[in-house]
C-alpha cells in the first residue's frame, strides 16, 4: 500500500489551510486605504497557461497578506465585533476639494487674544441652560427660550408710579430685538472686514512689489538710473539711511553688544568661513601676507607656542576690524568709546 | 470668501456647508455618463461600475455629445486647442458642480476607438487627469452565479505588477482606480476619523483585483515611457468575493478564500492626460497634524538624529550658549582679582564685574604700565 500519496494530500490541505504566505516582502500593504500592492512581476508561463486561475491566485495570496495586516493592528471593541483602527493611508491620492481655509477671526476673537482671554470655546458652550424653577434644561435662546421668559409669562410685576402705557412685556421684547439686531450687524461688519482683509492684503504686497521693481530698474543703467529722463512728477529714489546709536550711551549694553558680537564670531557659522589664512595664530603686524602663501603661515605657525583655544578668539575679535585693533572691542569700563558705533555698523553689514 | 448663493432655510444650508471642502474628505461622488453612441457591453460594465460605486454613484440616463480627449492624439501631447474638448469639459464641470461630484466615467463607442470607457478626476471643480481604456471581455455580476456583497462598503483593492510603481502611466492608473473605489479617509482613526473597519465585515466583502498582462520585455529594456500604448499589456480587473475560514494554526487573521462575483472586465490602454502640475501640487497638499495628535505620538519630527553609513544612529546635543565672560585667560600673579583690588582702589570700574573679568586679557597689560 503507498501511502505517499494520501500523506502528500493530507499536507496539501495543511499548507492551504495556513495564513502563510511565501512572498510577503515584496507585497506592499498600505492599510490605511485597504490596498495591497503586489510587486511580483507577473509570470508569463502561468498567465499564459490558466488566466482565471492565474488571476484568483495572485489576487488571494494578495488579499491574505492584506488580511493578515489588518488583523493584526490594534482594535477596539463594538457591538459588531472588534473595529480595527486604520492608520493613516501610506499612498496619497490627490484631494477632490482644497483643503477648508481657516475662518477669519471676528474682532472679539482677535480682542481676547490680544487681552489673553480665554472663554469656552464654541465647540464646549451648550445651547441649554438649567431652569431652578422649572427643575429642568431650556434652550438658552430660540423655541422656548429662556431670553423669552419675561415676555411670555403670564403675569409680570409693574413698578410703582409706572405709566398707563407701561407693558414690560413689550419692553422686554424691544431690548431681545435690539440685541439680534446688533449681533447681525456685528455679524456682518466681521464678514466684511474679513472680505478687505483678503483684498487688501494681497493689493498691499503687489504695490511693495511693483515698487521694489521699479526702484531697481531705475537704478539699472550703466549711470545708475542718473542721465535718465525723468517723469513728471517722479519721486526721488530715496536710499537706505543709516543709523547710529548715541556716542554716549548705556555702558552694560555696549558690552553685551560687544560680547555678542565676540560669541558670534566663536560660532559655527564664524568659524566656517575663516580660511586657513585669516587663522588667528598668524602674526598681523608682521605684514600680512597674501592667503595664497599658507605655506609661509604654516612654517611661521610652527615655530610659535600654540595658543590656547580660548585665547584664539580673543585675538581673532581684536583683529577683526582695524578700529578693533585700538581696543575699541573692549571698552574700558566706565568710559566711552567709539566701540558702541562700530558694533553698530557691524549688524548692520552682516 | 462671501457665498454667492445665499441659503434661504436651514435646510438649504445644511446642504450647502455639506459641500464645503473638508479636513477629511466623504467619498468621491461618480458620475456615469453616456457618450453619443454606446454598446451593449459598455451599458453592461457601467451597470456593474456603478453597483460596486453605489451610494456614491449618480447616473445620467441621457446621451451626451462630450468628448473630453478631442485634442489629444494618441501620443497623449496636445495638438491644438479644440472647440470640441473645450465645450466638453466645460460641461464636466458644470455637471460637476451642480451634483458635487469629482469623477466621472464616460462611455461611448466609435469605429475608430470601440468599447470606449474614459476615467476622469476632477479637482476642486477642474478636470485633473483623464484616462481612456478600451473594455474587452466583459462578464457581468449577473452572469455569475454565487454570493454578491453588499453595496456600500468600499472594496478591498490588490493591485499586481511591478508596473504599478515602475512605469508613469500604471502609475496613473492605480492612483485613478484607488480614487474610483476607495471611500472616505474617515475610517483611519490617526487622521482624526472615529470609526474603525469592521473586522466582522470583512466576510462576504469585495475584492477589487487588477492585474496586468506579463511585462513585454520592450517595456524592461526601455527607459523612455514614451513606448506606443500598443505595446503596453493589458489590464485585468477582477472581482471577487471573501469567504473566511478559522485557522489551523496560531495566526489571528482567518484563512481567506475568494470566489468570483463580477464583474470582470480587460481594459486595453488608450489615451491619457497628464494632471496640470501646478493643479497637482494643490491636491495633493495635506491638513496639518493636530497638536492633540503630535502629542500622542503620531507625525512627530525626530529632531537631530539621523543613522550614518554605518547604520548607526547618531544624536546631535545642544550644549547651550558659551559665556565668554567666564572666559578663563592667561593667569598671571598681578591679575588676581583680590590683589588688584587692594593695589589700586581708586581705579576706574572695577565694580562692573561682568565685562573686567573677560576684558582682563586685553587691557590689563597697558593698565598695569600705566601703574
């Protein structure tokens, strides 16, 4: 009797029976829009052989990989069964509709920002309020609303010495109308200064634009925009004005200007772009020499004692400039230096 | 921007903001329109189309004298502009936005192009791409006999070839298909969705399967993807239905089988337009990650750290900012602060703690020559 055959069969049905699947790695699973990517390429011999077969195969070998992936997240239970919670889908699609525009802020809005006020937000601010007399929730506003009551009870105290005329009711109901009347027109003046702010905004940046260009085409000739014909009526260019702090001033603010000046210059930024030749162990008044002759600086810089690290800032600060040479870089304490104004100019350069 | 047309009830503008763009996007709506003329077979696949679509699905029963790719050749490249082309995708967006809908599923039939079936995506109201297949060997759901799943459920998608992300145009393709069959993004519960997908329902769902014909080894060889859409292989969309069975082994996902329900439709590959890139770029842009998410741990940017060469990850530490005042310089007997203090108390400054001590370097060597 052989049994090869039958065990062969008996493990057939095992391995259709098993979740495995051979060629997982090159199935790409995206679960979050339920979608498995087979990379395989197709094989022609199989396709050629038994397309619905060949078809049902791949597409089943496919599908369990992506059942196996979904069975796998985390779920949460519900009354129908346990709910897999999807991650956000790995393959974009392009959208149908543009991404919703933030609403503009109404002038309250922009107010209790400014003043730091922070009130319930609308999402938490309930349309009911409780009612002690009624022991029950009514609406704030609107079909029963609690801004009714006065009008719409039945009996309603009238103070002494009131008029003949006097009707609270009516009373009350002239104050709630003025109230929507002017939330609409609120309401509305925010609509419309949203509406002006997006004009105006873009109308502003377009005319700064426009003249940045025309300043800079006037100023494109080999003359420097000065044998041009002018327009009548055409203002002068006018040029960046430049500043200076005052010769006497506070003297701790002019050392921290200093100071970070110097820790600016210490800094990665700085230090990138000191070449090899303005490297501070090399002696300036010896008469610098050009950048091109390192192998000069390099023999020099031997024979010197190395200088700390520290002390290598120091001295880069102190010939960073010719005016820094004179000590203006560090002031004495207490008196007044030129330093405040170069340190100015500085930040201005950089 | 102020509407331009203005609700007149409560329910009109219900309505309206239904429209509205959204974070998270509903379904696209379909639309499947009737070209001039169409077969038997193209009323029979968009029949079938249309029942896996369903409920976002509308139907335009009349004949319609559309023909969006009038002025594409067959090389996919504009000739000229058309009156024709022009006219009808005006329509498609005019359709479009009275039925909210971005996309659209034209059929029609020539001599020239038979069985004509054309995918077209819309963005923000303007057509985005267009892709034009030919159907061939159409079997129907009701042809074939068995279980059916039940509409409202987007099926599951299996894509296989390589083609699906080596080569532009099945690159295309699967993006419009996933477009067509997918639902909303409101089940994914990271992008701020509160539903989940029912694991239960997975039995008896709709597998959507596509395939390809085996890669021509012209398409291998070849890097240009300018190669004639004769030589491209054909496509195979398949749909099947899912039967679960428990599992032998120790696995918590079932064994899967699946069963053909139909309908089963080959497309052979006509022409195409490629989406307008700076339309592209608009719709492809994605909501930011909330706060309240980046919290929990989802989006959050791994700031200075990075894996070398090596595969070894390697951080980067801010060691803060170097106090140049507490710069320790040269060390000499005559610079120590409580000899210098006593030595010459009539000196200027020397209260100013903050800038002497770092100044010491510099200026105490022609201070104390002065002395």
């Amino acid at each position: 009797m052989d049994v090869s055959n039958i065990l062969a069969e008996q493990a057939q049905r095992n391995n259709d029976k098993s979740t495995e699947i051979e060629t997982e790695s090159t199935l790409d699973v995206d679960a979050g829009s339920i979608t498995v990517t087979d990379s395989n390429p197709i094989d022609s011999e199989t396709y050629n052989q038994n397309l619905e077969s060949h078809l049902l195969s791949i597409a089943r070998i496919g599908t369990q990989a992506l059942f196996n992936s979904l069975f796998s997240l985390p779920s949460v239970s519900s009354p129908d069964g346990p709910l897999a919670q999807l991650p956000s889908p790995t393959t974009h699609l392009p959208r149908a509709k543009p991404l919703p525009k933030p609403k503009p802020p109404t002038k309250w809005e922009m107010f209790a920002k400014a003043k730091g006020i922070q009130g319930k937000s609308k999402e938490k601010r309930t349309k009911r309020v409780w009612d002690e007399e009624k022991q029950e929730w009514v609406n704030k506003w609107g079909w029963k609303g609690k801004n009714k009551e006065t009008e719409e009870q039945w009996i309603t105290e009238v103070p002494m010495g009131a008029d003949l005329d006097h009707d609270p009711r009516k009373i009350a109901r002239d104050e709630r109308k003025d109230r929507v009347a002017k939330n609409k027109k609120q309401q509305e003046s925010n609509l419309a200064r949203a509406q002006k702010a997006l004009t105006s905004s873009d109308r502003e940046s377009r005319k700064t634009e426009l003249e940045r260009t025309l300043s800079m085409s006037r100023t494109s000739t080999a003359s420097m925009g000065k044998f041009d014909r002018k327009l009548e009526g055409e203002k002068k260019l006018k040029g960046v004005k430049r500043k200076f702090d005052p010769a006497e001033g506070d003297v701790a603010a002019e050392a921290k200007a200093s100071l970070d000046l110097l820790a600016k210059m210490n800094s990665d930024a700085r230090k990138t772009r000191i070449t090899q030749a303005q490297r501070p162990n090399k002696k300036p008044h010896l008469g610098a020499p050009p950048p091109s002759l390192t192998g000069y600086i390099s023999s020099q810089s031997q024979e010197q004692p190395k200088i700390p690290e520290k002390r290598k800032s120091l001295m880069c600060a102190k010939r960073f400039d010719s005016l820094a040479k004179d000590g203006a870089v560090f002031p004495w304490a207490g008196k007044v230096t030129g330093a405040n104004q170069w340190a100015k100019d500085d930040k201005s350069i950089s | 921007m102020l509407r331009t047309v203005k609700p007149k009830n409560a329910r009109s503008k219900r309505a309206l903001d239904a429209r509205e763009p959204k974070e998270i996007e509903d379904g696209r709506i379909a639309i499947f329109v009737k070209g001039t003329k169409t077969s038997e077979l193209l009323n029979g696949v968009m029949k079938d189309l249309m029942a896996l679509k369903k409920p976002f699905a509308i139907s335009f029963s009349k004949k319609n004298d559309i023909h969006p790719l009038a002025a594409v050749n067959a090389v996919s490249s504009y000739s000229s502009t058309s009156k024709v082309a022009e006219s009808s995708i005006s329509s498609l967006e005019f359709w479009a936005s009275k039925n909210d809908a971005s996309l659209f599923l034209l059929s029609q039939t020539s001599k020239k192009r038979p069985d004509n079936l054309t995918f077209i995506r819309m963005f923000n109201g303007r057509v985005l791409d267009i892709v034009e297949f030919g159907a061939e060997n159409w079997v129907g759901i009701d042809q074939i006999k068995g279980p059916k799943s039940s509409p409202g459920h987007p099926p599951l998608l299996h894509f296989a070839s390589e083609l699906f992300t080596t080569h532009p145009r099945y690159i295309q393709i699967k993006s419009m298909l996933m477009s067509f069959f997918t639902g909303s993004t409101a089940m994914t519960t990271e992008d701020g969705g509160n539903g989940g997908l029912s694991l239960k329902g997975l039995e008896g769902e709709c597998v959507v399967s596509v395939s390809v014909a085996p890669t021509p080894p012209t398409l291998n060889n070849a890097t240009d993807s300018s190669s004639s859409p004769t030589t491209l292989p054909k496509i195979h969309l398949r749909t099947y239905i899912t039967s679960v069975s428990s599992t032998s082994g120790s696995s918590r996902s079932p064994r899967l089988e699946l069963t053909p329900m139909g309908p089963s439709i080959d497309f052979v590959l006509r022409r195409y337009t490629n989406p307008d890139p700076e339309l592209l770029k608009q719709a492809m842009r994605r909501p930011k990650v909330k706060k309240a998410e980046i919290e929990s741990g989802l989006g959050k940017k791994r700031k200075n750290l990075e894996v070398d060469q090596m595969g070894d990850l390697r951080g980067r530490v801010h060691v803060g900012r170097q106090d140049l005042g507490k710069l320790q310089t040269r060390k000499m007997k005559g610079l120590k602060k409580g000899m210098f203090d006593e030595g010459d108390g009539d000196d200027d400054g020397d209260e100013d703690g903050d800038s002497e001590e770092e100044n010491e370097g510099v200026k105490k060597k022609p201070k104390l020559t002065q002395d």
